[in-house]
C-alpha cells in the first residue's frame, strides 16, 4: 500500500498491491515550509492511515535535516520529530527512514530543483557559502529499501539513507551551472553549517548492492536528471 502521489510514491509503485507494508510517502517535503495547516494535515492522515491498517508494517518518510544545528528550531524539522514520535506511539511495526536530499524527477520545492530554477530562469539568489547537503538518486533509496524491507531489517527502528558525502552547495550550484551551461545569478553570504550523518548501519547493506558512492556521485546524479533532454 503507498499513501501519495508525488516522487517518493511513484518511485516505490512496486508496493502498491503489498500486503505487508505501507509506504507513507504524502505530506511536507519543503524544509522551508512554516504552513502549520499542512503540518497538521499530514499528522491526520497519518494517524488515520495506522488506524485504518493496524496489522501493516509502516515506513515513514523522516528528515536528515533533523542533524543541521541550523534548522534546530525550524517549524519544519518540529515536525518531523513530532511526526516520528507519533509513529512511534501508535504503530506496532514500523521503519523510520531519515532521508537527506533525494534528488529524482520531482517538482516539489527541493533545494536542488530551486537551484536549477533559478539558474535556468536567471532568477538571483542568496547562497549560504558554509552550507553542506547530502545528496542521493531516487533510485538508490529505492534499491536500499527494497533490501531491508525483503529480509527484513529494522524493524521499530529509525534509519538514515545517505551517502558518505556531504557537499557544499555552492558545489551543487557549480555542477548545475556547468549542466546547463548558465552561469548562476547569485549573491554569497558567511552563512550556514556543516553536520554529519552516520550511515555506519546500513554499511553492509551498501556493500551487498555494490552502492560506493563514488566521487563522482553527485556529479553523476544531476547529470541524469537534469541534463537538458
């Protein structure tokens, strides 16, 4: 059973007919949004998604942002902990997967997408310079959950799916530039913060699916997805 309809969803359209699981993939993804509304839709839905499915094992969606000491007090990142306690309290099984940035084809207000909106339409924007992302494909998220779920691993457990690269966005915002050959209209300010997320768990996981992540890793991903068709 999935619960959406945007990226993550269609990405893991394989369990649409699942008996065992329920692939939570609706609700806020803009970890700029301060809309206490949309918050509140997703706890509903959420809460009457467990009720309605007490047998079914849930995975939820979380946020890596939660590590950013600059995003502590964000309503955003509130949320997300508020979210993952309410799993927590009301599921008998459950996978609490802490993603950071997924980077696929959506049309939600990524920082990725933002970036390449704005370069591609020339819109000028304000770069924190000291600001580092963990970037990683749709389908990778997908291979590495479709592994856990199928053995299955963690369970009643809170995960993170990442990489083992932090980058910086001005990085990003360079590979974009020299993607669609724009130069990026922006103005940098001493702003921002470094964080680590420790993936030490998922390790042998990687290792079996052949997943290195290797240096040309984020390079590679925006080339394939934002690459001009």
């Amino acid at each position: 059973m999935i619960v959406g309809q945007g990226m993550m969803a269609k990405a893991f359209s394989g369990y649409v007919e699942d008996p065992k699981h329920i692939i939570f993939a609706s609700g806020v993804s803009n970890s700029q949004e301060k809309d206490r509304t949309l918050f509140t839709r997703e706890s509903q839905l959420l809460e009457q998604t467990i009720l309605h499915h007490p047998d079914k094992k849930l995975v939820y969606f979380s946020t890596c942002s939660l590590y950013d000491p600059s995003l502590q007090n964000s309503p955003y990142v509130q949320h997300k902990q508020n979210m993952e306690q309410q799993v927590q309290r009301l599921t008998q099984q459950y996978l609490i997967v802490r993603l950071p940035q997924v980077v696929g084809n959506a049309t939600s207000p990524t920082i990725v997408n933002f970036l390449y909106q704005a370069i591609i339409h020339q819109q000028p924007f304000t770069l924190w310079q000291e600001s580092y992302r963990n970037l990683i494909d749709i389908d990778d998220v997908v291979t590495i959950l479709n592994e856990i779920l199928a053995n299955p691993l963690f369970t009643n457990q809170i995960i993170n799916v990442a990489t083992d690269k932090m980058i910086n966005v001005q990085n990003i915002v360079m590979m974009l530039e020299n993607i669609t050959k724009i130069t990026a209209l922006y103005q940098s300010i001493p702003k921002g913060s470094y964080y680590s997320i420790d993936i030490a768990p998922i390790r042998s996981i990687l290792a079996k699916l052949h997943l290195n992540f290797a240096q040309d890793y984020v390079q590679k991903t925006l080339e394939k997805y934002y690459s001009p068709k």
